[in-house]
C-alpha cells in the first residue's frame, strides 16, 4: 500500500480524476478527534461521488445516505493499493482526521 500527502494545488484535480475511473464502492466513514473520541459516521454506503471545491474551499464524499463536508481542510493524504484508491484522510483545521475508506461491491453470481 502507498501512502502519500497530496498537495492543496492537486487536491481538486486529484478527486475530479479519481470520479472519472472509480468503479462502484462502498465507503465508511469515521471521524476522530480528541474532543469526540472515535464516531463513526456511515458503514458501508455506497459511493456516489467525492470531490474537492477550491472556490469554496471544501472536500466532499457523496453517498445516498449522507453529504460529508470538510470546509477548508489543512492536508489530504490517500492511500493507494495495487494502483486503486482505497481511502483517504482529511485532517481538519480543528485536527479532526476524517478517515474515508472505500472497498469493492461484492461481486453478483454467475448465472
């Protein structure tokens, strides 16, 4: 697995990119703070669509259940394995990391 920081200057175009290929997911996700503790704000949604604004200032995971917004995140790093995104952290301006990860939909049997 790599791991690495995305710049604030790639962070738009990094997302818009991954929208473009990512196949049909499941996405968790958690938020830790030192205030909050661990909470866990969606288990195994389904992905509809991740974005960063940079007029607005803010990354955003879409899934029919919830919009999770971070206004004016301070740094980005994913994780990439086997050349597949398989999650994201955002950390916060108040250091909140909001840990994104996305896993394949089961297969459908062969019929």
């Amino acid at each position: 697995m790599t791991t690495r920081k995305l710049e604030p200057s790639e962070w738009q175009q990094y997302f818009d990119e991954v929208a473009k290929r990512l196949p049909s997911m499941r996405v968790g996700v958690s938020i830790l703070g030192e205030e909050i503790g661990a909470q866990l704000e969606t288990e195994d949604g389904v992905l509809l669509g991740m974005s960063y604004d940079p007029k607005a200032e803010v990354f955003e995971i879409a899934t029919p259940n919830i919009s999770h917004r971070v206004a004016k995140p301070r740094e980005i790093y994913v994780h990439e394995k086997g050349g597949s995104l398989s999650s994201v952290e955002v950390i916060a301006q108040d250091d909140t990391k909001q840990i994104i990860e996305l896993r394949s939909l089961p297969s459908l049997p062969a019929s």
